[in-house]
C-alpha cells in the first residue's frame, strides 16, 4: 500500500462551500483505479482542510496524478498553502494495527 497526504487553507471558500465542492466531487474519487480509502479531514478552526489517501500501491498513487481531480487540487485558487506528502505503508506492521484497511 501507499499513502498520500494533502492538507491545505481555504483561501475564499467558507467550510460550508468546501463542503459541498468535496461532495459534489466525492463519487469521483471512488472511481480512482486502486483507491482503497480517502478520508476527508478538516481543522475548521484554521481552516485547513485536506485528505488522506490509502492505495493499493505507488503506482495506482502515482496514476491518480493525472485525474483532472488531482490538477484541479493543484491549480485550484480557492485553495492555499497546499502540502502534498507520499508514504510507502509499513505493511507488517500495519496488518497489526491497521483494522479495515488491511482487510482491503
């Protein structure tokens, strides 16, 4: 497996409208070849919002790069001090710990 994390500043949205942009898109995500999981994640107080990304593997990771929802991520204007980290998953030790995603 692989991870990705994306966190970023609503730079004009409020939380609200964040909120229905990622619900509109939500489904789209489902769709991404080797996506296991996509947790949506918020600190409202900052307005920092983002998500993370389990995969099945660096190159489904990689792939995803080249959907339009991740270039619109990056180029989106709504969207500021944006940070994009990827993990290789301990697997060994994540079987221990890692509950429904390692059953995926």
């Amino acid at each position: 497996m692989y991870t990705r994390i994306v966190t970023f500043r609503l730079n004009g949205p409020t939380g609200d409208e964040y909120r229905q942009h990622a619900a509109a898109i939500a489904d789209a995500f489902a769709a991404w070849d080797g996506l296991v999981a996509k947790l949506w994640i918020a600190e409202p107080g900052s307005e920092t919002y983002g998500g993370i990304y389990v995969f099945a593997s660096k190159d489904h990771a990689d792939r995803s790069r080249q959907t339009p929802e991740f270039t619109g991520l990056v180029v989106n204007p709504g969207f500021t001090d944006l940070a994009i980290t990827e993990y290789e998953v301990l697997e060994d030790l994540t079987a221990r710990t890692g509950g429904v995603l390692t059953a995926a």
